[in-house]
C-alpha cells in the first residue's frame, strides 16, 4: 500500500517540520471545520479531507451514521505514514477481526448497499481549525485511524470520491477522533445545503458556528434530544448497538392537524426498527409505506388546486410550478411539522424545504416511499 519515494520522504519530514512548529502542540484548536459539497449528479454529501505522507486531498462522501471513516486502499494509496493497527491497540474496539494480529472491520457503503472486510489503518490527517468565525491554522493528526475499504465499495460513490466519512456514535468515528486529538468535546455540528451551488460545513468541537457574519447559528435552533437505537440494523457485528443518531418524532402534521398513523412506528422497537433515523445518504426522506400513505394523501387533497402533472421518478406527486405562489420560504404549499419531544417543539418544513424541482417548471413533493427494491 505504501510505495516510498525520494520526494515522499523529503516532503514527510517538511511535514514533521510543520506539524512540530504549528500551535496545535502549543495549543488545542478550539474547533475544526471541513466544507461540504453537494454533488449535482448524484446528490451526495462530500467533503475533502488531507490525508497522507505527502498529504493529498481525499474526497470522502459523509455518512453521518456509520461508524468510522474508510478510504479505498485498492488505488491510490500512496504514503510513506500508514500503519496497521494491532488487535491489541486501544484503538481497535472489542467487536472486531482480528487476522495476523491486524485489526480488522466492515467498511460499507450504504449507497451502493455493499460491504467488505479491512484492515484498520492509522495516517496523517489535515484539517482547517477554527475559532468558530474565522478559519484558523491547518492542524494535523500524526495517528489518525481508519478502514481500509476496495474499489468494490467504493462503486456507486460520487466522481473523485475514494471513501465515506463516518460521524456516527463509536470510539472511532471523525467525531470522537477529532475530540481525543485535540481533547475538544465530542460534539459537531452540520450545516447540508439542499443546493449544488452554495456549500454547507461541518463543525468538530465547541461552538460558536457563525455561518453568517455575526450570526451563530447555535442560538436560533430548536432542540431535540438524539437518541441511540441499541440495535445494529445496518452493517457490522452481531450485539452491536446502532451508530445512527435518531430523534423522537411523537406524531406528524400538515397545515398544524395530526395524520392518522401508527404510533408503534415511530417508536424503535426491540428488534431496533422503526423510529426516526437521520440519514445523509438517502436524498430525500423515506417513509415507511402506511405513513407515506397517509402523508401524501392529506398534502395532496390540500393542494387541490394546483395543476397535477405527470410523476417524475423517483417522485409520485409532482405539480406546474405556475400553480404557485412564491413566499420567503420557497411556494406556499401546506406546512409539515415534525412534532417532538413536546407539542410546542416541533420540526417545521415549508415549500422551500419539501418541494424538488424536478425538471423544470415542475415541483414535486420531495418524499418517498421505502420500497424494498427502489433505487434509493
Ligand atoms: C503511487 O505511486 C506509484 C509508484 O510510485 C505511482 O506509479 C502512482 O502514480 C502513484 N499514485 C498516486 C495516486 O500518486
Ligand atoms: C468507547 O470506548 C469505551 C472505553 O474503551 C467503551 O467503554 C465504550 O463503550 C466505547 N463506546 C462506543 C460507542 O463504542
Ligand atoms: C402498528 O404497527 C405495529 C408495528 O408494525 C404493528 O405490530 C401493529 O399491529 C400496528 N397497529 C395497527 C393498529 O395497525
């Protein structure tokens, strides 16, 4: 996997170099902050880390709840850095494999619905810190670990794409790594942009998150707790709890009256189904089919008047964009609230949020319907 060269050992100890004279052996950066894209042809989240001896870009789609990140080893992997982790490293956790002392995992890929086995690997990492506001020095992880993942898994990822960020809730996700390095709390925020135009951010550490000029987007928001599904229902070892973060939706309603649904499916049952997942790799939220029922059937009868035109795939429900009137939050459509924790805190969408343009002139309801087989 390691391929040595004079230049790579020349720029490693450049490297070294800045890394012993940078402030972070100094001094902690506060926070971290990787940018974000989204890709236009296949709509997934990306973002660009530095990795390496010599360091090089590598773009990595963000999978906010799985468990660590991964890189396909298979090409392009050039370092003079990288190091096998051992089954007896604190870094390798308990449910793992473990082939000739080298500790192993599952990367995945849950767009292209497939996995492989690893070697858990550590290397140099980049990133941009920051005090919040204002980008700070490149900061770098000596250590940083990671799954070696293959081509195979690396099908179906966005142009340029060679592995899958995971932020989800283990010891080994970017998260938890970020904040054992730089001894920052284990907490980040995300800012996704539904646009292919304007990019949105991830914050490792404490916050402030200004975004705006002198606008910290922490103070705004609603609250909700996350909650943990103790059971894996994706990829990974038998016994393991799940790395998704979940949230408490309690019921869902349109133009503020609650449909008709089974409760028992919002909750996470034993069998750790069902609940509110949030997802950075399905484009567009996914109902389960009574729910999706329910749903479109109310939005729909309450946009009667609006010209229906033909279905565009992956979507059902799709209307002349003419039929509309424009409002600061994107066309007037009625308005879905997420209803959590308590009834006054609530997750509101509005045309901006729920509405796809999905060719032009046509806006579609943006949900879908979690068929077994459907392309998402
Ligand atoms: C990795 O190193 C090999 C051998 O030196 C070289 O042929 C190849 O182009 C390098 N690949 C990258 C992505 O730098
Ligand atoms: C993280 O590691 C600690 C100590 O090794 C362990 O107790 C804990 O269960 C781990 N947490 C996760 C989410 O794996
Ligand atoms: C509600 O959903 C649960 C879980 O799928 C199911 O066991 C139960 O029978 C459903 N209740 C009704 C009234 O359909």
């Amino acid at each position: 996997m390691a391929s040595t060269s004079h230049l790579s050992i020349l720029l490693f100890s450049l490297l070294l170099l800045l890394a012993a004279t940078s402030p972070t052996t100094a001094k902690n950066p506060r926070a971290l902050v990787l940018p974000v894209t989204k890709d236009a042809s296949t709509l997934q989240y990306v973002t660009k880390i530095a990795q390496r001896t010599p360091l090089v870009p590598v773009k990595l789609t963000v999978d906010i709840g799985s468990r660590f990140m991964w890189v396909n080893c298979e090409q392009g992997y050039n370092s003079t850095s990288d190091r096998k982790v051992r089954c007896s490293s604190p870094i390798c956790p308990p449910l793992r494999g473990c082939g000739g002392n080298i500790c192993g995992l599952g990367p995945d890929n849950r767009i292209s619905k497939t996995g492989t086995f690893g070697d858990v690997v550590t290397d140099v990492l980049a990133v941009q810190s920051t005090d919040g506001s204002n980008p700070g020095p490149i900061v770098s992880v000596r250590r940083f670990p990671f799954v070696c993942g293959t081509a195979f898994v690396s099908q179906g990822l966005a142009s340029g794409v060679t592995g899958m960020a995971g932020l989800g809730i283990t010891n080994l996700s970017l998260p938890a790594q970020f904040a054992s390095a730089f001894k920052f709390p284990n907490k980040f925020a995300v800012c996704l942009s539904s646009s292919t135009n304007s990019p949105g951010v991830i914050f490792f550490g404490n916050g402030p998150y200004v975004l705006l000029p002198n606008v910290d987007v922490s103070e705004p928001l609603v609250y909700t707790p996350l909650i943990k599904n103790p059971v894996n229902t994706a990829s990974g070892f038998l016994g393991e709890a799940s790395a998704d973060y979940f949230i408490g939706v309690k019921s869902i309603k349109i133009n503020g009256k609650a449909l008709p649904i089974n409760k028992t499916l919002l909750a996470i049952s034993e069998e750790g189904k069902g609940g509110t997942m949030i997802s950075t790799v399905h484009p567009y939220t996914v109902m389960e089919t009574s729910i999706y029922k329910a749903f479109t059937s109310t939005f729909v009868k309450q946009l009667a008047g609006v010209t229906r035109v033909a279905a565009v795939a992956p979507f059902e429900f799709c209307y002349s964009a003419k039929g509309f009137v424009s409002t600061r939050l994107g066309v007037r459509v009625p308005q879905i609230d997420l209803v959590l924790q308590s009834k006054s805190v609530v997750w509101s969408m509005f045309g901006a949020n729920s509405m796809v343009e999905a060719r032009e002139g046509v806006l579609c309801l943006g949900f879908v319907e979690n068929k077994p087989h459907a392309y998402f």
